[in-house]
C-alpha cells in the first residue's frame, strides 16, 4: 500500500535550537535533518541564550542543500504550517515560517497541507 505522503518535514523548536527533519514515511527513518545545534552552524549564528528567526531560516536553508544533495528536492515533502504552528505555540510561528519559506526559496518541492493562513508568508 503506497502512503500519499511519503516524506514529511517535522519541527523541533525549543529556545536554544531549532531543528528540522524529513522523515520517509515508508521505510520510517529520518532522510534529511539541519539543526543548529550542529558546529558550523551554531559558530555561525549568534543565537546567545535563544535561537531566533534567522537561525531558523539558516536552518531550512541547510535542510534545503542536503535534500538536493541526496535528490529529494524535487519529492513532494509535506508540511502542515497550521499544526507545527500550533504544536511550537503561537510565539514560535516566526520560525515555522522562516524554515517553510526558506525551502521554499532554495527549491524544495514544499506542500503545504492545511495551511489556514491564506497571507503571504515573507
């Protein structure tokens, strides 16, 4: 039975880091992962004592790389805005949508499902 959506971006944000996972569905292990937690990107971003939306933004632009890199750029990699969003709490919206925004831009092949919030994202 093949499952219609196959590779899924999970999201974890706490107020030091952020991390990002894509997760196949099918074999259930992780594919593709960024965090700022990792060395070159945490020595790059001047988080302090919290992690904002520019490391957030690095972050899914890191995410975005590997997934070219391993050729699943152009896979349908399902995103649901509303209930990350709701699952990180409302302050943490900013950096939901600067990951989101930056595959986005770096030309990953993002779907959004159930994305209530009909404004464009910047």
């Amino acid at each position: 039975m093949p499952l219609a959506k196959r590779y899924v971006l999970r999201l974890f944000i706490s107020l030091k880091y952020v991390t990002a996972n894509v997760v196949d569905r099918q074999i259930g292990r992780v594919v593709a992962t960024a965090s700022s937690v990792e060395k070159p990107l945490r020595d790059g971003l001047e988080c302090g004592r919290t992690c904002n939306a520019k490391a957030a933004a690095a972050v899914g632009e890191v995410l975005a790389m590997r997934l070219k890199v391993d050729g699943l750029a152009r896979e349908p990699i399902h995103a649901n805005a509303a209930k990350e969003v709701e699952k990180k709490g409302f302050k943490n919206r900013t950096k939901v949508w600067a990951i989101l925004n930056a595959l986005r831009d770096h030309g990953v092949n993002l779907h959004l499902d159930d994305d209530g919030d009909h404004r464009p994202h910047v």
